[in-house]
C-alpha cells in the first residue's frame, strides 16, 4: 500500500474522530451525572448553526467556534430545564430535542440564506501544525497537523479524568449519577450538578458542530450532524463513561468512517455503502463484546427526586 | 445552664393519607443524649427527618440555636449543625467508604483538592477513637449491613455536628460495638453536643439517655428525665394505657430481660434440608464458607449468632436454593420462606401495592392459580390476611408498598414469608427496625409455626443475642465461615460472645 495512502488514512481518522470525541466526552460527563441527553444530536446541529452565523458575523473563526459552542450549550438547557426541572422522561424530552433542533436550524438557515441551497462560504479553522510532533512519522500529521478543536479534545481527555476521580467536585458528580438519595443526604445539590453537567455536555456538542462547520465542511448544510449525536453516545458506552477511552474510542469511530477513503483508494470493487455502515457495525459488535462487562451509571435516565 | 439547641414545636406532615407527624414536639439541649421512643409508625423517623432537613413539615416550627429555621435540604440542615444518620442507608454503593465519607465535604471552597487524602487520616483516627472499623478502600457494595451502618455513623462523625442525630444505629451492630458506640455519644455530649438517638430497644435507649421523649400516632406524649421513668411507664406511653396490658409479654424479652428456651421445637420431625461439607466463595474469590455441615428438622429453631459478614449471607443464600456451591452437597426444599437483611432489595417491590408485592411471593404457591393466570382475588384475600393479623399500617391492600413506614414494610415480608415457609424459613434479622410489641409478636409466630404438626424448619440468622438466645432450640455460632455448635453450658450472652470473637481472624 502506498505510504501516502494510509497517511491520509489515518488524518482523516483523527478528522472524523474529533467532532465525536467532543461531544461524547461532553456527554460522558452529563451522563456520569446520572442524565442521559439524547438530545445531543440537536446541540451538535444548533453549534453548526451556531458557529457559521457567528463566524459569518465576525469574520473569525475562533469567534464562530464560541459561538457554536454557545449556541450547543443553550440547545441543551432547553433538555436540562424540561429533564431536570421538570422531571419529564429523558429519552422523550432529547428525542423531541434532537428533532426540533434539526427543523429549528433548516428553517432559520433558509429564512437567513434561502431555500436555493447556495453553498455557504464560511471563514474555516485552519490546521495548525505542531512543529516537532507533526514530523513523526505516520502519526505525526494525523495527530498533530489539525484543527484546534482537535488540540482541544487531546487536552480535554485527560483534564475531565482528573476531574471525575481525583476531585471532590467528580467524586460529587459521580455519586449523583449513581445514588442521587444517598448524594443528596450528604448535602450534594442533586438537581444543580445535574443541570451544569448537562449544560457543559451542551457546549462541547457545540463545539463539535462548530468543527463541522468551520473545520471540516467550511460550510453549513442543513442535517449536516448526520446522526453524530447518537454516534457519540455509543462511543460513551464503549469509552464506559471514561474520558481517555473515550477519546480512543471515537479515534476508533473516526477511523471506521475514514475507512471508506482506504479502501476506494485501494481500488477495492466493493459498494461505497457497505463502508458507510461500518461504523454502525463497530458500534453493536463493542457494545456486545467489550462492553458487556461494563456498567452504566446506576441513576441513568430516573427523574429526581423520585417523588414530589 | 445548658443551651436548647434544637427545639421542635407543633409539627405536623401528612404522607398522602397516612399522618405521620400530628403535632409533635422536641427540644434538644446541649449536653444531652436525648432517647426517642414509639411504635412503628409513631411517627419518629419523620420528627428526625425535619431535624435532618429531609422532611418539611406542613405546620409548626423549628428553631436552631435559638433562631428559627427552614431547612430545605440536608445541605441546609449540616450548614445548621444538625447530621442525621439515616435508618434506611444514604450510602453511594458503587463508591468506595473513603470516597463516602469524602462525599459532600465542603466541597465548594476546595474542590480541587484531593478529598481522599485529606478524609484519610481524620477517619483513621476517629476509627481509633470510637472502636467503629471499616475497611476504607473497599466498595460500600461488597459490604454487609453492619459495616455499612457502621460508614454511616462515622460519616456523620467525621463533620462533628453539634447537633447529632442517630435513627436506630444499633440494629445491626455487635453487643461489644454498640457499648463503644454509647460510650462515644456520651462524650460527645459532655463536649456540649446534643445527641439525638431513636433504638428499638427501650433498655438501650435508657442505658444512654439522659432524656427521653415517647411520641403515639404522631404525637409528643412524654418527655421525661431518665431518672423519672421505668420501662413500663415508657411502654405505657408508646402503646396506650388501653393496649399496655397486652404487649407486657412481649417487654420481657425486647427489653432483654428474658432468656430461655422457646416452647416450640419439642416435636423436632423429618430433615427438610441439609448441607454437607459445603464451601462457598465471596465475589472476592475469598472463601465465605468453610466446610460447612448442618441438618434443620421440622419443628426446631436453628439460631446462629454471629459478627455481620462471617459467612450469614453465604448460608442464606444456599438455604434459599439462590448459591449453588463450588464443593460440598446442599438439598434444599421446595417451600422456602426468606427473610432478607434488606427489606428494599430483597423483600418488597416498592412501586408494587401490597397485593402484587404478596404475589410476588405466592405465584408458584398451588393455591395462586392454574399455569400462567394467577387467581387474584385469592392473592388479595392472603395480602389482608397479612395486613389484619400483622397489624400492617396502610390505607388498603391497594397501596404502593414503599409509601410504608419501615417498620410495616418488614411486617408485610415477615407475615408474607411465615406464609410461605412450609417447609423452611430462613430469616436474617427478622426483627430489625420492628417495635417492642411488633417483635414479641413475630417471635411468637415463630414459635407457633414451629410447634404444629408438620411446621416448617427455622433457621434465625441474628445480630441480636437475646433473639437468638430467647427463640433457638438449637443454637450455634457462624464465625470465619464455620459454623460451631454452642455446648449447653455456654448458652448465655457472654458464652456466645467468647465464640463470636474467637472466630473473628479465619485461618483460610
């Protein structure tokens, strides 16, 4: 196989895989606070949007993926305040946010830009080059010749695990997803972890739109998440609600999908549609192999406090 | 002149047709350890909940430290002073007990800090100084109910309230760890704190109470000095001058007084279960059992006494035909009543009403129906049985089984079980959280079913020595997973303490 070929390969892996690692490390954390979000779907969208308009705006990218970032952040305080506040059914509540976000952004962005569909150009996150680390070789561009957001989500792996089990503040955020009761008797404000937990899982699903948008397509196009919110809670439960596998588990993802890109330029005479599947193939084999043995959050999903 | 620390006046709380709290009082001084006696139901949980700030009362009012007060969490109840330990367990299981005595502690002006680190060393010393030993690093989920009653206490311990409050802490600890236990709460009412302690035991609460408080149905009927009541008066008070005649039996043996054989067991009949040599394994892969060998007859008590956690629950799981073991024979019988340690996990469904809850139970029974379909009407009329004869408080046979006080939750499973035991009844603590005349009526159940012609088997798994002493036609020790026969001549609470403690290190 020509050298050139599995290096693409392998930059197109990390590409595909950022915008889900972020989101699932987000969703990771909401959901190590005991709230599953199926609504990420729609902050990733909502980011999109959000990032596009706001570099639009600016003129800057870095203000776009702010913005995006914003934007995924109030998606999820919609979910939160239905979820949360008032104690309405998870699944249902994300559901009707996933959907409405989806028809939310297509009506605003046909209102703003027409329903002619031109493209949109949009002032797009560079790649930077890290210098040193980018001349690895094989890896080296892969890793190190990206978008910022990618730097980001390198960074964010380890910071979020430090901050799940090495610190009150995690140790508060985990009790409440697995025993609210026990968490609350302690004096942890259940509801209030909750709400911030969930309202962060938002913004990083914002900011994985805005990396949609800004680094990757340099446009927005309406449903152009394509169903990456729910990827992204796969990758959850095979990262099993840690934030380092959680990264490698959407690089897993990321290469799944870049699969395609190897083997069409391998000339392999095999239906393109059979590598998109792929990846949804990975999710049930990890979710019935690997990830058999691991263990949700005890509170996943209940409404809290049980009775009122 | 001591301070009131915490005064309580004209509480009032309804929990949807059941009044739980009809104007009851409390006034706590600095200094004391204040006993809170009643029934089940009397309303004595809830009265600590406010306190604890987990309950918010409908009317009256609550003045801490002279101020008054609305609690609207915990969190706002141990910014006041006040820790609770809970009766049912507050703990996170799948949490280490460092990291749940860590949990919530002042987490908002160091949250960065490593909590463990800094929890570590105040509770190895309060370990130390109160005799209450837990294994720190292990999961709250591996744990028995003593250890986890023990966590509880000391998590509450760790924030030095000045205002503490215990709802029944020594149900399931040792006779030894519960003296240590009294000898703490009375230093730390000689350090100007005020202890708040609810035990089923009357003879306890006066062994430590400087003051005691009895509430009926809701409401404060007496709170006296301890020097101004004797334990009949106090009995008196819980029950009413009306039923006090008729629960005096049961006093003699709640309050410890009696010890002796059970009447039943006489007729001991046909083996209805054995085990032989049988071993079983922790989820650890640590040896839980160690050749054990035991046969039950119908018609006798089997009492083991034991430490929580030297092999009990291995030999309620076997007996319950729910542990198959890696060595050893064990034949067990079709008819099996079950007891559990934890009503909430094994016993009732709390979203189900009583009569699902006694289906649960029955369905396989002959009587409960013809191949799937269940004869309803018949599993209903079973729940009201159980409901009129153990005296479950509830609106009806409709109700959803956790809106119950716990005392009538173990009612439900202890009437539902005895039903269900035709050939064995394997009970863990059977009596735990029940009153005065709730526990001498459960005994006598025991004692009746036993004594029938082709009464099942029992085998009592108790924490409590004067249970097992005042019901056991057999009794032995469970101690490092082997089970030792106590000689007759051993047969008082000391003899058996010198056992339970002589196994306390297993050779495995």
């Amino acid at each position: 196989m020509p050298e050139t070929d599995l290096v693409l390969f392998l930059e197109a892996a990390v590409r595909l895989g950022v915008p889900l690692a972020l989101a699932a490390m987000g969703e990771a954390i909401t959901e190590r606070s005991g709230i599953i979000n199926i609504g990420l779907e729609g902050s990733i969208i909502g980011g999109a949007l959000g990032g596009a308009l706001g570099a639009l705006a600016t003129g800057n990218a870095a203000a776009g993926v702010l913005a995006g970032a914003g934007a995924g952040l109030l998606v999820a305080m919609v979910f939160a305040l239905f979820s949360i506040g008032l104690r309405t059914d998870q699944i249902i509540t994300g559901t009707a946010v996933t959907l409405g976000g989806l028809g939310l952004t297509g009506a605003v962005y046909q209102a703003r830009f027409g329903a002619t569909g031109t493209a949109l150009t949009l002032p797009t996150l560079a790649p930077m080059s890290v210098p040193g680390l980018s001349q690895i070789p094989w890896i080296g561009s892969a890793l190190f010749d990206q978008a910022p957001t990618a730097y980001l989500s390198y960074a964010l792996a380890p910071l979020l695990w430090y901050y799940l089990f090495r610190t009150a503040w995690g140790l508060e955020l985990r009790a409440v997803g697995e025993a609210p009761d026990a968490a609350q008797a302690a004096g942890v404000r259940v509801r209030w972890v909750r709400f911030w937990a969930t309202l962060f899982g938002g913004a990083l699903a914002g900011l994985a739109g805005a990396h949609l948008a800004l680094a990757h397509a340099g446009t927005f196009a309406e449903n152009m998440s394509a169903g990456r919110g729910f990827i992204a809670i796969a990758v959850v439960v095979l990262g099993r609600w840690n934030p380092l596998w959680v990264l490698v588990a959407a690089l897993l993802f990321g290469a799944a999908s870049a699969l395609q890109f190897l083997l069409q330029a391998l000339g392999l005479d095999l239906p393109y549609q059979l590598f998109l599947a792929l990846p949804y193939l990975l999710t049930l084999a990890a979710l019935a192999g690997w990830v058999g043995r691991s263990r949700a959050p005890a509170a996943l999903a209940l409404p809290w406090p049980k009775e009122r | 002149m001591t301070p009131v620390l915490a005064s309580l006046r004209g509480l009032v709380r309804r929990f949807g047709s059941v009044t739980a709290l009809a104007g009851a009082n409390l006034e706590v001084f600095g200094g004391e350890v204040h006993g809170v006696l009643g029934e089940n139901g009397a309303g004595k949980s809830t009265l600590l909940g406010v306190l604890g700030g987990v309950v918010r009362p409908e009317e009256g009012e609550l003045e801490i430290s002279g101020q008054p007060v609305e609690l609207r969490g915990p969190r706002d109840a141990w910014r006041h002073g006040v820790g609770l330990v809970h009766q049912h367990f507050t703990l996170v299981p799948s949490l280490t007990v460092l990291e749940n005595l860590s949990l919530g502690r002042d987490a908002g002006a160091s949250g960065f800090a490593l909590p463990q680190t800094r929890v570590r060393p105040a509770a190895e010393r309060m370990m130390a100084r109160t005799g209450l030993s837990v294994p720190l690093d292990e999961l709250v989920e591996d744990l028995g109910v003593g250890d986890r009653q023990r966590v509880e206490i000391l998590k509450a311990l760790l924030r030095e309230p000045p205002i503490l409050v215990l709802d029944e802490p020594t149900a399931v600890l040792t006779p030894a760890e519960v003296d240590s236990l009294f000898d703490l709460l009375r230093e730390l009412a000689r350090q100007g704190r005020a202890v708040v302690l609810v035990a089923h035991k009357i003879e306890e609460v006066l062994a430590v109470a400087d003051r005691v408080t009895v509430l009926r149905r809701g409401r404060t009927v007496l709170t006296s000095e301890r020097g101004g009541v004797d334990p009949h008066r106090l009995v008196r008070a819980m029950v009413g001058e009306d039923a006090a005649t008729q629960t005096a039996v049961g006093l003699g043996a709640a309050t410890g007084g009696v010890v002796g054989e059970a009447s039943g067991g006489l007729l001991a009949g046909e083996v209805v279960a054995t085990l032989d040599g049988v071993r079983a394994n922790r989820a650890s892969g640590a040896a839980a059992l160690v050749d054990v060998s035991l046969q039950i007859r119908r018609g006798e008590v089997v009492g083991v006494a034991g430490v929580e956690g030297n092999g009990q629950r291995e030999l309620a799981l076997l007996l319950t035909g729910r542990l198959s073991p890696p060595a050893g024979v064990a034949t067990v019988p079709d008819g099996v009543g079950f007891i559990p340690q934890d009503r909430t996990v094994e016993g009732i469904v709390g979203e189900f009403d009583l009569v699902e809850n006694m289906a649960l139970a029955l369905h396989d029974d002959p009587d409960a129906g013809r191949g799937m379909w269940l004869d309803w009407p018949w599993i209903r009329q079973e729940a009201e049985a159980v409901r009129s004869r153990f005296g479950v408080v509830a609106p009806d046979v409709g109700a959803r089984a956790e809106g119950l006080s716990g005392g009538n939750q173990q009612r439900l499973v202890v009437g539902r079980e005895l039903r269900r035991a035709r050939d064995l009844l394997v009970a863990e603590n059977p009596t735990r959280g029940l009153d005065v005349a709730a526990t001498a009526f459960v005994h006598a159940e025991i004692g009746r079913i036993t004594s029938v012609e082709g009464g099942p088997g029992v085998v009592l798994l108790s924490t409590d020595l004067d249970e097992v002493l005042a019901l056991s036609t057999r009794l032995l020790v469970m101690t490092g997973g082997r089970l030792l026969e106590v000689p007759e001549g051993s047969r008082t609470r000391e003899g058996i303490g010198r056992l339970m403690l002589g196994g306390l290190q297993p050779d495995v």
